[in-house]
C-alpha cells in the first residue's frame, strides 16, 4: 500500500519543480543576453572610434587650411577671419569683379581636371589662364555649363589643345 500512495501522489498531476533545469536556462539566456549586448556595444565603439579619427582628420585638415591662408596666427575664429580678410579685399576693389567669384564660378561646374594658372581682373573685366585635362569637346561641354552662372559671363579667348588636354584662356566680365 506504500507503493500506491507514493505513485498516485506522483500521478496526481502536481508538478514536479527543477531549479537546477530552471537555474541552467536562465544562466544560458542571461549568457546570450551579454554576449549580444557586448557586441552591440563593441560595434558602437568602433563606429565612434573611426568618426572620431575622421573628425579629427578633418579638423587637423582645415587647420593646416587656414594656417596656408591666414599664416601662423589664425585666431581664435579663424573663419570670422577668413571673412574679415575677404571684406577688405572686396573693399580694396568696390568696382571691378570679386578675385574669390570668379574663382568660385569656376570651380562650381569644374572637376579635378581644371587648374587655374593665373586671374588678372582690372575694373570690371577680367583674363583667366589655365589648363584642362580632357579633349576640346569636353572643355566646351564645361563652357557650357561655365554659362549658366549668374553673377558673371565667361567667354573663350584662346584654346590651345595639348596631347593630354587643353590650355584655355577666358575673357570674364559680370553679367
């Protein structure tokens, strides 16, 4: 009769608890838990490392920048100075045309394959020499796009075509 008793309480359908079995599943998960966390966080640490060693490339190009420009002593705001610098200029010149204009205009539709070899403004015309890698046809496809500026109209002065690109000089004046 001890034997009935014991397996009917066992059959009674209460259930039998295992911390171990409980215990291990939780330690497993909790594992799992850390292991991705860790991850997670070990990738937002290199994402911050490698923007932070590209700030600090920026930042350590845009010093030299402004040291080229404006000499050893840049200030506290060197872009304020850059400003400063740039108001003289167009004050020293109130009639004529903006040296940093026609140097922006230029730029704006150009690649890498345009180099400025010289700007002569006197007044309200002006003469820019230099060079262009590439053949006649994709120079004038740059004029082309030289012509929609707003502020100053460019036009071709003299075309001389290279082996490997074009020496051009430029007549500007503003529109």
């Amino acid at each position: 009769m001890t034997t009935s008793t014991t397996q009917s309480s066992a059959g009674s359908g209460a259930p039998e608890f295992r911390s171990g079995k409980a215990s291990r599943r939780f330690i497993r998960n909790l594992v799992w838990v850390l292991v991705i966390g860790g991850l997670f966080l070990g990738g937002q640490g290199v994402r911050y490392y490698l923007n932070y060693m590209q700030l600090a490339a920026i930042r350590a190009q845009t010093g030299r920048l402004y040291h080229s420009v404006l000499g050893p002593d840049i200030g506290s705001s060197p872009f304020g100075r850059l400003q400063f610098e740039h108001g003289k200029l167009l004050a020293s010149r109130s009639i004529g045309l903006d040296p940093l204009g026609v140097l922006a205009a230029l730029s704006k539709p150009a690649g890498e394959g345009l180099r400025v070899d010289g700007v002569s403004l006197t007044g309200t015309s002006g003469r820019v020499r230099g060079y262009f890698s590439g053949d006649e046809a994709a120079f004038m496809r740059y004029m082309e796009k030289l012509s929609d500026d707003d502020r100053y109209l460019f036009s071709v002065y003299k075309v001389d075509e290279l082996g490997d690109g074009v020496s051009f000089s430029l007549s500007v004046e503003p529109k």
